[in-house]
C-alpha cells in the first residue's frame, strides 16, 4: 500500500511540476525521505523521485540544488546495484549538463563523485566518471588537465583489456591533440581508437564519433572529398540514435567541405536533401550564405554572411578555422585579380576595388610578398605597391650549383682517402 501511495504521490509530483514546482519538490523530497525501501517496487520508487525531482530542479535551471542532490543521494545508493548506481549517476549528471553555464559545478560534482567511487571500490564507475571530466575539460579548453587524466586511464584501461571505453578514451585523446594542433599525435591517437574499436561491438553513437574525427583530420589535410565520405557515416550513426545536434554538425561539415571543393551545385542539392530537411535550422542557412557569397567571390558577402550568422558560425572552432582560410583565400584570388595590370598602384585604390579596410589590405600585401605569392614590394611612403616583372630562372645558375655541388663530394672523398692513408 505505502508503494502505491508513494507512486501516486510522484506522479502528483510530476503533474505539479510547471504549475507549483515548490509544492512539487516538496512531495519528491517527502518520498525521498523514506528511504529505498527493502521491495523492488519501493525501489523503483525512490529511483522515480530521485529523477523526477533531478528534472525539476534542470527545467528551473536551479544547479546548485542538482549538485547537492547528486551528492546527498550517494548512501542511499549503496543499497542499488553497481550497474544501477552507474546509471543513476550518469542520469543526475546528464540534467546538471543541460543547465547552461555550470561546467565549473560539473567538475566539483564530478570530482567529488570519483573520490566517493574510489572510497568504494566502485571501478567501473569511478572510470566513466573520469571519462566525462577529460570531455569537461576539453570543453574548458584546460588540455593539459585532459591529457594527465587520460594518459592514467589509458595505463589502466590496457591492463584491464576493456576495449569500449579504451576507444572513447583514445577518440578524445585525438580530439585533444587535435584542438592542439599536433596532427599526427591526433592521428596516430584515432588510428589506435580504430584499432580497439575493431575487436569489440562499437555503439552508434561512439561509432560516429570516431566517423566524425576522421573526416575532421582528412579535412586537415586538404582531403575534403575523403573527409566527405567520412561525415556522410557519422550523419548517418548519429541519425540513428536521434542525436540532433551532432547530426545537425555532421551536416553541416558535409557542406563546407563542398564550400571548399567549390562545387556549387553539390551545396545546392544538399541543401535540398532529406537530410537538410530533417535537421533544418540557421546553422545550415548559414553554410547556405557563405556558399553563396563564396560562389560570387564577394568578400562583402562573405563578410556579411560571417556577421549575420557569427553564432552559428563562430560557435563551432573547426568551422571557423575552415572558414578563416577559405576567406584568406578568396581574399588572395581578389588581391591578385585587382594588381594583375599594374606595375605601381595605390593601396587606397585597392582596398576601395576590394571594399576593405587600407591597413587590412596592406598586412595581406605584406604576408602575399613574403609569401611570394606578389613578386614586389610595399612603398609604404608613398602608399602603393610596386610590382615587379616575374623574369625566368637562368638556367646556368643552376648547372654551376650542380656543378660546384659535385666538386664538393670529389674534394669529401679526397680528403676522406687521404685521412685514411695518414693512419
């Protein structure tokens, strides 16, 4: 009968939740104060009050509240199953993930939760929980704390032999390095993530994971047509699993790499797909405008585009990259373009053809010629740009080098017989 009332109350609970929430925490909280219970279905009880209440407190985004919650409840856990407890667990931290601006909280909680874990002999939960502070990290950009905990993990998890998590682990230690910028470290990280994942059930969405990082260090290296292939497979895991916001990332990296290929048509249909369809928001309006005014080669386009969509855009550091260096590179093609037929021109009148700014044009000017991609040189006293005919490489030069090169080698070994004689 008490389980009964119990269940009742709960759902009173969740019917008062938009209506009353003060009243609402109050009856989850009396149901929580009962305890467990010894019956299966007390139990199930109080894991419906613990959730229900853990909901509550993410809807009126009352964190701290949640972080307590997480930490008062850890005895009563004691009387659930390992694998429940695990469970539970990742649930409460799941909803205190939801509440925006609480990874500071999330690392306390976390932190305290992988103390309580050692203190029981919890392994199991105490290496999840660690696999979710080395992601918090990387969302704090604090990669040096990443890798120290990963690098432990990754000791341990090799004696264990537990494959599913030593792949998430080695997936994120290659989307640290690759934050970094050491590619080969992230690649040579994602290699073993494959490797693992290979002699082991993967789920889809770890899957994907590793789909999406590949097509992310293909992109890297200029490889947008592999990196294509690779986005299309983690659209399609991530699809599956009905995760919107990463499917919405794989669609959206799948455009830029067709921004990159300049294949304007590609962006077209894509844009047309089923896919872009479904998951139809202003991250992809935006690859729709910077498409656009990469197709026209307007940097003023290109510009208004970045301003208008600067979430959508900026919010997301490996489309930023990407589109930083397209921009660069229509911003050379225009440069160029303009100068072609001048020997000796303004800058003022290159930035006005352009429409940016003088100084901006001229540090362009600057990185092209040492780049040599102008052969030239910048009269910044008289404001213009001095171009200089490109004349072909005497061919003479060349043969004395090989020349002189070939003498040099004679006079070695000479000198190496002679030394020789004299021992």
């Amino acid at each position: 009968m008490a389980s009964t009332s119990a269940s009742q109350r709960i759902e009173e609970a969740k019917s008062l939740a938009s209506k009353d929430p003060a009243k609402s925490e109050q009856i989850y909280r009396d149901v929580l104060s009962s305890g467990v219970g010894k019956t299966e279905s007390a139990s199930r009880d109080y894991e419906a009050a613990l959730v229900g209440l853990g909901e509550l407190y993410r809807d009126n985004k009352k964190a701290h509240e949640l972080a307590d919650l997480i930490k008062s409840s850890r005895d009563a856990f004691s009387s659930f199953a390992k694998a429940k407890t695990a469970k539970l667990v990742r649930q409460l931290l799941d909803l205190l993930s939801e509440i925006p601006n609480t990874i500071d909280i999330q690392v306390a909680v976390i932190k305290s939760s992988i103390e309580w874990a050692v203190s029981e002999r919890r392994s199991f939960l105490r290496q999840s929980l660690e696999t979710r502070l080395v992601a918090i990290y990387m969302q704090k950009q604090s990669y040096y704390d990443a890798l120290t905990l990963i690098n432990s993990l990754l000791r341990e998890l090799k004696r264990l032999d537990d494959k599913v998590v030593l792949v998430e682990i080695q997936l994120l230690e290659s989307r640290v390095y690759h934050a970094l910028g050491n590619q080969p470290k992230a690649r040579a990280a994602l290699t073993s993530a494959r490797t693992s994942a290979s002699a082991v059930y993967t789920p889809p969405t770890l899957q994907a994971g590793l789909d999406m990082q590949s097509g992310m260090l293909h992109a890297e290296d200029k490889d947008f047509n592999t990196a294509y292939s690779y986005f299309i497979e983690a659209l399609e895991g991530y699809s599956s699993v009905d995760d919107t916001e990463k499917a919405t990332a794989a669609l959206q990296y799948m455009l830029l790499c067709k921004i990159m290929l300049n294949l304007v048509d590609d962006v077209t249909n894509l844009l047309g797909s089923k896919q872009a369809l479904k998951y139809a928001s202003t991250r992809l309006e935006a690859m729709k405008a910077v498409a656009r005014a990469h197709a026209n080669r307007s940097l003023e386009e290109y510009e208004k585009a970045l301003s208008d969509y600067r979430y959508e855009l900026g919010g997301d550091v490996f489309i930023r990259n990407h589109l930083r260096r397209l921009y660069d590179a229509m911003l050379e093609q225009n440069l160029i373009k303009v100068i072609e037929p001048f020997s000796r021109v303004e800058i003022d009148h290159i930035a006005k053809m352009v429409g940016l700014d003088t100084q901006q044009v001229e540090r362009k000017l600057s990185q092209m010629i040492l780049d040599k991609v102008i052969v030239g040189v910048l009269d910044q006293g008289a404001g213009c740009l001095i171009v200089f005919e490109e004349t072909e490489r005497d061919k003479g030069y060349d043969a004395a080098l090989q020349t002189i090169e070939k003498l040099n080698n004679v006079v070695e070994v000479l000198y190496a017989n002679q030394a020789s004689l004299l021992e």
